[in-house]
C-alpha cells in the first residue's frame, strides 16, 4: 500500500523518511500534495504492509493512504 | 493518455492560471496607475504602508496599498470557504521577525520582493535578472541547513483570534486611510502612483484567493525544484512571466530589454544580486517568500503575521537609515556594512536552529 505522512516541519519528515528506511521501508521526500493540506511543506511517501506510525516522528500531521482514487485520512494528529 | 492529462491539468493547471492571472493584474494595475514594473510588489507595498503609518520618513514611498489588504482578505476567505482556515502559531516568532526585517532589508536594496523580480524580468529590466540568479543562489545557500536539520519548530493551534488579530487590523486601518486623512499619503514619487482603490483592492481579493488554492510562491517553486526536482511551483513563477512579457506587449506596443534606464531599479549588478540572495536565504528559512507570507497570515498563521511585521519594520529600517536604493543607485547609509552583518546573522540563525542528531 501506498500512504502519505504529511509533518508540521520539514526536520521531522526528514527524520521519518531516515527511520522508515532503516527498516527498509521504501520512503521519499517530497513537496505536501496541496490535496492533503494548504500548506507547502515536506512529506513522506512510502510504500508498506500499514501505515507503520510507530516509525514516523512525533511531528507528524496526518497520514493518507494514495490508491488509483486519491487520497484517503487515515489518520489526524494533533 | 486522457487520465494523464487530466493529472497534468489536476496538479499544474492551478498554478499556472494563478501565475497568469497576476501577471495580467499586475500590467492592468500599472496601466491604471501603479509605479511601472510595480503591479504588484509585496516588499514595495509593505515599505509604503510602513510608510504610511509614519514608521519611516521617506516622503515618496507613504501609501496605505489596498492590494495588500486584499491579498490578505482574498486568502482568509478562500480558506475559510474550503474549511482550510486554521489559527496556529508560535514557531520561533522572533527569529521569524528578524528574518523578515532581514528580508526587506535585502529586498530594498535590489528594489523588489521576488514578485516584482519576476514582474520586472517580463518588463525587460535585465537588472531583475541579475537579481534573479542572486536569488537562486540564497535559495540553494538556505537549502543546505535545511538538508543538514534547519528548523524553527513546530506550529501549534492556537485560538481564533489570534489567528484573526492580523487581518483585522490590516482593515481597520485600511478603513481608517480611506476614510480620514490621518495616515501619510505621497503627493509624488513611487507613493502617489496608484490604481483606483477599489480596483486594487478587488484584483487582490481575486488574487489573494487563487494563491491559497494554488500555494504559489515564488521562493517555495525554486527550493522544491532544487530539493525535490519538483517542478509544480516553479511554472507559476514562469506564467507570470509570459503574462507580463505577452501583456506589456499588448498595452504598451513593445518590450525593452536593457539594464539602463528601467523604471524604479538601479544598475549596480553587485547589490542587485546580493539583495536578492539575502531574500532568498532568509526565505527558505522562513518557508516562504513576502507574498506566501501574506496569503499564510490570512489562512491564521500568526508566525507569518509577526514575519509580515518585521517586513514592515525592515523597510523602517531600511529607510531611516540610508539602507534603501533608488534610481540613482544603492542607498547613500552604510549598505554594504548592514549586508554583511545580514548575512552573518543568516549564517547564524541558520547554524543555532539545526536539530541535533537530525
């Protein structure tokens, strides 16, 4: 599955994408989809079994999963 | 191929229009009064309210420019209609402030804020190209601490009226520079060149409101396609110069190219292209360039309300003391001296804020 982490800062994505692919998660840093949010910051994209949100950083905004229909919220953090 | 298109359309084409509809704003509200190459010019208009609220005395650059307003009010509304409208702040404000006089400092100096940069380049004034690769060069400088850590912290939500304390007192005062004679008011120069109030305003609402949608910004288009080779934002930046180039075509019969004798810009390559670098370092630390900033205010970020602050009292700075060029060249205060420290705190803040172990 695809999914999508979005963070409140651009260090936090960075150190999600690290910790994702030291477990071998393919992960990549790229510009917010405006879908996702209004804001112009970095976000993950990753390809796992689920959403592994133990990995991502405690700045973490929201995570979406990305199939042939969009995007989907799996999640809000706050 | 017809899905392909249709994600072609999905991702550039709000963008794109966004950048064309402000490149023709910006020859309409000079073909209908604003200073030339000057349509619209986020560092210039925030240097004449500044101005206006008696901040600085420079005598030729004091109006209370509606466009700003609007801008800000087009980009609240819009978010506040697609239920994107959120008060947060509190991300290192002060930092935030200090980069942002920084910013309006550098941005005096070359005469633009990337916004008229770009608006020049499609005017003919091959200054603003000069300006133009200074401005790459800040970007790719800004780049490296944030590749390396760089970060002002989160944001957090905040209550409503933090999040509407900007806006509401860029109104009320716009309401108070309409409707009484106690704000400053150029009678000549740049200050006293204006598009009728209710066009100006009206453009920007429009443009305000496309901005929020489309994320245009012309520091973000640069960093994205060097960090990311991301290159959604990016044609934004070139759409409004094809509408000012195809637009300045049509209203005024031709366009000059040259360095001499361009409107409201100077020559001197050297600070056209270190002012420029100085908007573009301090604007990817700030995660935005001066119009970005406007349209985040109005979505209810306080941290680009404070940003929008310092801009304001950079161009105090600027002015009170000689920081400011003109026509006639850079400003006759220490520039040069200010430049360097201006760097030395960029290097700086951009230093002191990487994250260990990031």
């Amino acid at each position: 599955m695809k999914y999508v982490a979005t963070f409140y800062t651009h260090v936090s994505a960075m150190m999600s994408q690290r910790s994702l692919a030291a477990k071998g998660i393919r992960a990549k840093l790229a510009p917010t989809p405006r879908e996702l949010s209004s804001s112009c910051g970095t976000c993950v994209r990753y390809e796992a079994d689920d959403p592994s949100y133990s990995l991502l950083d405690s700045d973490v905004e929201q995570v979406a999963s990305l199939d042939d229909s969009g995007y989907r919220i799996l999640r809000q953090f706050s | 191929m017809e899905k392909k298109k249709n994600s072609f359309l999905k991702d550039y084409g709000m963008v794109i229009l966004t950048g064309l509809v402000i490149g023709a704003a910006a020859v309409l509200l000079t073909k209908l009064g604003n200073p030339k190459n000057m349509g619209f010019c986020i560092a210039c208009f925030l240097r004449d309210i500044s101005g206006a609220m008696g901040f600085h005395g420079a005598a030729v650059v004091q109006y209370y420019r509606p466009e700003i307003v609007g801008l800000v009010v087009g980009s609240m509304v819009m978010a506040l209609v697609t239920k994107e409208w959120k008060a947060q702040g509190g991300s290192s404000p002060f930092t935030r402030f200090v980069l942002g006089a920084l910013v309006m400092i550098g941005a005096l100096v070359f005469l633009g804020c990337p916004l008229r940069m770009v608006i020049r380049i499609g005017g003919g004034d091959l200054n603003a190209v000069v300006g133009l690769l200074g401005f790459i060069v800040g970007i790719v400088i800004g780049t490296i601490p944030l590749r390396k850590g760089f970060t002002l912290n989160r944001a957090y939500k905040q209550s409503k009226l933090e999040g509407l304390a900007f806006p509401i007192a860029l109104v009320v005062f716009f309401i108070v520079s309409v409707a009484t004679v106690l704000l400053k008011s150029s009678t000549e120069g740049p200050g006293s060149m204006r598009a009728p109030i209710l066009v100006s305003l009206i453009v920007a609402l429009i443009v305000g409101a496309l901005c929020q949608r489309s994320r245009l910004c012309m520091a973000g288009g640069i960093r994205d396609a060097v960090m990311f080779k991301d290159f959604k934002l990016i044609t934004g930046f070139v759409a409004i110069i094809v509408a000012v180039l195809v637009g300045n075509l049509i209203v005024n019969g031709g366009v000059k190219f040259s360095f001499a004798d361009q409107p409201i810009a100077h020559s001197d390559g050297l600070f056209n292209f270190l002012g420029m670098a100085m908007v573009g370092w301090g604007s990817v630390l700030l995660g935005g360039c001066p119009l970005r900033q406007l349209i985040l205010a109005g979505e209810g970020n306080s941290d680009s309300a404070v940003t929008l602050l310092g801009f304001i009292c950079g161009a105090a700075i600027s002015h009170n003391f000689g920081l400011a060029s003109s026509a006639a060249g850079i400003g006759a205060g220490p520039v040069a001296i200010v430049m360097v420290v201006g760097f030395i705190i960029l290097a700086i803040v951009s230093v002191c804020n990487m994250k260990k172990g990031a």
